[in-house]
C-alpha cells in the first residue's frame, strides 16, 4: 500500500502562515475566517484593483463621460 501523499502547504495570503490544503483548512487559502475578512475589507474599500485597459467602443462612438 501507497503512503498517501502529503497535502500541499499553502502561504495565507493576508498573514503568510503555512495553510495545509486540505477539506478540514476550513478558511483555505487562508489560515482563519480573520483573515479572511481582512482580505475581503481590502477588495471593498478598492485598496486591492484588478488593472484593467480603456477599450473603445465597438460602434466608433466616442465616450461619453
């Protein structure tokens, strides 16, 4: 029989501690549901933003503002 093989550890991306990927990491991937929330706190105050290019209109339309 195969030793089952080790879970993958993970950094929590607010703190850094070492997160097991595992179903019982509850809050994975990070270590807790505080962490969690701090993360969540910076996506809605728009501290964390995905960057994102200007695209110009399909219809050659100029952009209303």
């Amino acid at each position: 029989m195969k030793p089952s093989p080790k879970p993958p550890v993970v950094a929590c991306p607010t703190c850094g501690a070492a997160v097991s990927w595992t179903a019982a990491s509850r809050w994975k991937p990070f270590c807790s549901e505080r962490c969690k929330m701090i993360d969540l706190g910076q996506w809605a105050t728009e501290r964390y933003r995905v960057p994102a290019e200007e695209q110009e209109p399909e219809d050659g339309a100029p952009p209303t503002q």
